[in-house]
C-alpha cells in the first residue's frame, strides 16, 4: 500500500524532456498542486471553477488512498492535455504549453479563438499583449518523465510572474535523440524570443537541467553567428543530470527495463490481478532514492493511519496498490525509460560537461542536499567552478524531489543574479537606520542556544537603581528612550562574554535594545563575526547560496544581528543623534584582556567625548557594574607574559596583534594591545552579578562646557566604581554562592536560587 502511493510520488521526480508542438487544443490550461499530506487537483481551464479534492482526512476513511491514485492519474491527465500548445511537425512528440495567469483563465480560450491556429507569430503576439506583456518568457524543461509532474505546486506562482510555458515530451511513442531536444527547444526558443527581440529564462529540472544548458550552448552560438544580442536572460539548473555519469543508473536502469520481457510473458487479459515487474521493482527503486525523508515521513503517516476492517476494504487496498504501481508502466514504460536512460542522459553529459566553461549566461543552480538519486550537493559545488557565472542555491532537507511545498521556485528565480525583472538596486546598507530588531524567533533562537547555557553556569542576578540612589531586585528602575537616547556604559569584563546576558535581559525585561559599540574586529570574518562572534543568529538556514567568490549574503552574526556596529565617533554620534540605545564599553581592549591582579579594575581613557556627544542630544546615561567572569577562570599568562615568550612566539604575538585595527580613532596599532590572556577556566564558574546604576540626565547639561562635562564624566565612572564594589562585598551574603550548591538547587525547583537580600546594596 505504501509503495502504491509511494509510485507516483517518486513519478513526481525521475525527471523528464522537452516536447514542441503548435497547434491549439481545444482545452484549457490545467495546473494540479500536489502535497503530500493531501492531494488536490485544481482544474482551471476554458474558466471553469477550480474543484479541488482534499484528501487530508484522518487515515480512518480507506478511500483515502484510493483518492490518492485517482488524483496523480488525473493530474497525467491534465498535463498531457495542457493549455496552448505550440508543436512542430518535424517533433510531433514534443509540445510547448502555455500557461495563462490564474485569474486570466477564464477569457484565455475567448481570446486564442479569435486567432488562426496556423499564425505562430501572431499567437505569440497576442499571448504577450494580453497575458505577459511586461513579463519575461519562462520555459521550463522537464525530467525523464517529458511531462513535469514534479514542478506541477509552482506552476502557479511560475504563471503568475512570468509567460510560462514548459516542454512536453510524449510518454510513449516518443524516441527523440538528445540532438532532437536540443534543436527542438533552440527552434522554439528562435520563434518565441530571437524573433520577438524578447529575453527567455530556461529552467531544466532533473534530466532537464542537463538539456537547458546544451540549448543554451545552442542558442548562444545562433545569435553569435547572426551578431544578435542573445535571447536567454537567464539558466536555472534544478537537480541537474549534469552528474549523471557519477552514477550507477546507467547499468541499473537497463536492469530494470529487461523486466518488461517477463511481463509480456506473464500478462494476461486487459487488467492484470497484480501489477507487473517492472511496476514493482522500479518503484520500489525510486521510492527509496526520490523523497527526502520528510516527504516519506508524510507518507508513511498517510498509509500507517489507513484502517482496514472489512474484506471489501481489504480489496480496494489490492487494487489501489495495483493501480499505484501501474502508473509508472503508464507513464513512463520500460521501453521509454530504456531509450532515455541509454540515448539520452549518456549524451548530453558528454555534449554539456566539457563546454560548461563555454556558456555566458548566468546561472542560477538549485540543490537538493539530500538528493539519493543524484549526488547533486557536490554538482552543485563543481558547476560553481565549471561555469563562467554560476550561482548555487543549497537546498537543506531536501531531496531529487525539491519543488515541493516547502521552495518556492518564483521567488527563486526573481531573486536570482540575472535579475529578471531589472528590480535589484545598488543599495548601501546603513547599520544606524536601516537595521531592524531581530524577530522573535531569531531571539528565542539566540537565547536558547547561546544565552541561556551561560545563565544555567553563572545564574546571573540584576539590579537597578532609582535617580535616588537606591537599588532594587530587576530592570524596574532602567529608564527608557522614549523621551531621548540612551546610553548605558559598563565595565568590560574579562573576554566580554557576558554582553549576550545583558543585551538578551534588557530585550526580555524591558525591550530596550541596546547596540552595543564593538571593536572593528568583530565586523572582519565572513559571517561578520570575527572574535568573540558566537555565530549567525537564528535557526539554521534551509537555503545557502554559493558562488566563486564565496557565500552569497551571508547571515549576520549575533553581534550585527542585536545591533551592534563598530565603535566610531560617528556611529556613536549618529546613535544619540537619531534617539537609539548605544552600549558602551569605554575601557576598551585594555579592560576586556586585563592582566593578573587587574580584576574589576577600570581603564577608561582620560577624554570624556562619549559625554559631550550625549548630552548634545540630551541622553540618559546610565552606568552598569558587572561582576563575575573574572573569578571564573585562571590567568596563566597575561599580554606582556604572551608577547616575553621565546622560540619567537612572543615575536609572532606582537605581530599579530598590532595587525589588528585599533577601536579608538585617535590610536594606532601599535598603541593597542590586541592580545587576550591565555586562561583555564575554573571548575565551578562564579556566580554574575550586574547593578544598573543611578541613571544621569544631561538635559541641563551644556555639551560645550568642558569642565561641567569633565565632571559628569568623573560622576558615571563613580557610579559605576560603587556599584563594582558594593556587589564584590554583597555577593559574599549570597546564601547560594556556591556553584553545586546553587545548580542542584536550581534543578530541583526548576527556577533560579535566591541571593543576597537587595539592602545589602543599600548599605
């Protein structure tokens, strides 16, 4: 019963070829989504209303997977019948098919009625007038199996963007070589495009990704040799069969298609009790190297939760397997498969892979990473190298069967490099205005994996103070920017790897987003993380593009994603200027990688600048003391310890770290020393503690005065030295102090231990 459905899923991906043909069908365009979790057939031709069957119903109802074949059958239908046809007679087995947009399908016959079915061109006029006159053409080659079934759930989307057509090849009496293909879709792509001075894009799917690239080939050397601007805008490669030939199935499927000589032998009567050899083995095969393992988990479910509990149900169970197996004898007979497998893949892999080099379009190839069929993660890196301009898209979880619903093949194609539709500008991103908080999910994610097992190791406690001076349990007394920026700058601890906690409490309890101001060495890694980046935020991105260069727009790390931006007088200026939350660490390198014997002490530099400009715009500044990460390591050897050792490595750290760019503007290289401390961490981490101190209002304050500024300056550093002080002499009233302590008993109560009263800070 499984593989009866599994059949025609699997159908939905051996992927097909290309057929032309031009005459006018009577009937209309009929576009099917298949899902797995239930199957519909939309039929939208000649206007009629869409019906669609929903089979997503609780396995009880056995009819489910009889509904199931019913609907693949009808979507072979459907397709074989297509829209507008366009065919040539010397391929009458290989027809073009246009798509109107949906919401256009209901005049689409009334208007192809009114014109010869012999007038090519005017057909194509009148398609592009009415239906696309703005939109370039789109044609899309199919798999093995010449019809397309796998990319039916876009055709929608694909016919609403652009002038969809696509190729179909005839499932049975077709025996066209591959230079048949080839020359049959160039012909097409001449009419449509060369002659029309239209632009083309041309997807290839499976097998069609391997012929798409030989008609460009094709294509590019015709308008070279007539000195005419070539036509083909864009290549789209999905799955190719470019790496077919690193496969076994040229010896398999051969195998497979000697099996239709038992079942000439065996079949008798026009419906056979049970399904042929052919039918079962070869579905069988695709079942186990087509679907990703989510497209088989909704499978299985389909069928482990179909309940039989008459002998009648047991029947149609028989008989809806039979019929499930027989599909892929229907449509794709062991006859056909042996010619395409044998003349068709062997060729063009021998045409395309040695002239990839040669093809100037640019090249967009979509990846399913977990392709069985096709090792196409690594074809997808090697035609990266191979093309003049390809990019890949690197589809996570996805097998040979990627246009599911799960992609979106439009939204791919207009984001592609040979940009479509001309959308994309040069546009220079501003981190002070255009960046955006990060969405709930990216935070949730950040926290979860990056904060929160920091918070089980250090249980962190905060504290805020009134413009009283008096201190409380939590944020409550943290001002917020509605009435002007805010700045809140803190003692570095050692390494910084506290920022997440204070950056993710100020989010969760009172939705400040404070942007901190980091050294220029976290915006120099790929992924903009550098040190300290703890990695880009959010869940693992599905979809990856590479091109040779590298990754194309690579996620922004943790820093970036919260806001941070590199520490300039102008970023800080433009912070407070536009009325944001800017962090700030003014002790800088020299406090983060402090020495032995230096812990909690403050290296703030002797101007008092990030003052001036805060009170220019009549910011808040509210100081943070932060205690902890000190005591829980051991500094084995500080800076000057790394750059005194011998053999030339002390050499080799001097260099290195006057090699890094310095944060303070006014400072070279040299004058700062980028060099962390080698430490261990200790067994049991301590305990962190952070005061926010009493917040500073600089409304009165005039930003020109230097000597009232100078004061304000030496006012925060005070705030923030008693607050460093009072928590080391608390911290030790702190009933849970201890780390095993304090983790059992965190585990047991599922909540975070108390601490020291909070008047132990108001003493």
């Amino acid at each position: 019963m499984l593989f009866g459905r599994l059949v025609p899923l699997l159908f939905a991906s051996p992927h097909g070829t290309l057929l032309k043909s031009y005459t006018l069908s009577s009937s209309s365009c009929t576009s099917i989504a298949t899902k797995f979790n239930h199957c519909r057939a939309i039929s939208s031709s000649r206007g009629l209303s869409s019906t669609i069957q929903d089979t997503s119903e609780t396995a009880e109802d056995i009819t489910t997977p009889r509904k199931i074949i019913n609907d693949v059958k009808a979507l072979y239908r459907d397709l074989s019948q297509g829209c507008y046809i366009h065919e040539y007679s010397d391929h009458p087995t290989i027809q073009f098919k246009y798509t109107s947009p949906v919401e256009e399908r209901s005049n689409f016959k009334e208007v192809l009625n009114q014109i010869p079915p012999t007038d090519g061109k005017l057909i194509f006029d009148t398609i592009a007038s009415n239906y696309g006159s703005n939109k370039p053409v789109l044609l899309y080659l199919p798999g093995l199996d010449g019809v397309g079934i796998s990319g039916t759930s876009q055709f929608d989307d694909l016919s609403n963007a652009f002038e969809f057509w696509r190729m179909s090849v005839d499932q049975v009496h077709d025996r066209s070589s591959f230079t048949d293909l080839t020359t049959a879709v160039s012909n097409f792509i001449q009419d449509i495009a060369m002659k029309q001075k239209r632009k083309v894009i041309l997807v290839g799917e499976s097998f069609g990704g391997l012929l798409a690239p030989s008609v460009a080939l094709r294509v590019q050397a015709r308008a070279a040799s007539r000195s005419i601007e070539n036509p083909i805008q864009g290549l789209v490669m999905i799955n190719p069969a470019t790496s077919f030939d690193q496969t076994q199935w040229s010896t398999l499927a051969p195998i497979l298609a000697s099996l239709r000589h038992i079942e000439q032998e065996e079949q008798q009567g026009p419906t056979p009790m049970f399904p042929t050899p052919y039918s079962v083995l070869g579905g069988i095969a695709l079942s186990l190297v087509v679907p990703d393992s989510t497209q088989f988990r909704n499978i299985f479910d389909i069928f482990t939760n179909t309940k039989v509990s008459t002998a009648e149900e047991l029947q149609d169970v028989i008989r809806a397997m039979r019929d499930g197996f027989g599909l892929l004898a229907d449509n794709l007979p062991a006859e056909v498969i042996e010619h395409r497998v044998g003349r068709w893949l062997p060729v063009g892999c021998e045409v395309v892979n040695s002239r990839l080099d040669q093809i100037d379009v640019p090249a967009l190839v979509i990846a399913g990473e977990d392709d069985n069929m096709l090792p196409t993660k690594n074809e997808g890196a090697r035609l990266v190298k191979a093309m003049k301009n390809c990019t890949s898209m690197f589809v996570k979880g996805s097998g040979h069967f990627v246009l599911d619903d799960r992609f979106n093949l439009t939204e791919a194609i207009i984001d592609a490099p040979f940009d479509p539709f001309q959308q994309k500008k040069e546009t220079t991103y501003d981190p002070i205005m255009d960046w955006k908080l990060p969405s709930d999910e990216e935070l949730q994610e950040a926290i979860e994996n990056r904060v929160k097992p920091l918070r089980i190791l250090t249980s962190p406690k905060f504290f805020s103070t009134g413009v009283d001076g008096k201190r409380v349990s939590g944020l409550g007394k943290v001002p917020n920017n509605v009435d002007g920026p805010l700045l809140f700058v803190a003692n570095h601890q050692l390494l910084g790897l506290d920022l997440g906690m204070i950056i993710a409490e100020l989010l969760e309890q009172r939705e400040i987003a404070a942007r901190g101001l980091a050294h220029p060495i976290i915006f120099q890694g790929p992924s903009g993380n550098g040190f300290g980046g703890p990695g880009p935020t959010g869940p693992s991105r599905r979809i990856t593009k590479r091109n040779r260069d590298g990754v194309v727009d690579p996620p922004m790390g943790d820093f970036q994603t919260f806001g941070a931006v590199m520490v300039t007088p102008r970023n800080y200026y433009r912070l407070m200027q536009t009325g944001q939350t800017a962090l700030l660490f003014p002790g800088g390198v020299r406090e983060v990688f402090h020495g032995k014997g230096e812990a909690y002490e403050l290296f703030w530099p002797e101007k008092v600048d990030f003052v001036r400009v805060a009170s220019k715009f009549n910011a808040t500044i509210v100081p943070i003391s932060a205690v902890g990460a000190a005591d829980s390591v051991n500094i084995l050897a500080d800076a000057p310890d790394i750059l005194n050792l011998p053999f030339g490595l002390g050499e080799r750290a001097l260099n290195n770290t006057q090699n890094v760019i310095a944060a303070r503007y006014d400072q070279d290289n040299a004058d700062e020393l980028f060099q962390p401390p080698l430490v261990v961490p200790k067994l049991t981490p301590a305990r962190h503690y952070f005061t926010f101190g009493k917040p500073f209002d600089t409304t009165e304050l005039d930003h020109s005065n230097k000597e009232a500024c100078a004061k304000l300056y030496k006012d925060v550093k005070a705030e923030l030295r008693r607050g460093l002080d009072d928590l080391l002499v608390a911290r030790e009233k702190d009933p849970f102090n201890n780390f095993f302590q304090r983790i059992a008993t965190e585990q047991i109560l599922k909540k975070q231990a108390p601490t020291f009263p909070v008047e132990e800070l108001n003493k």
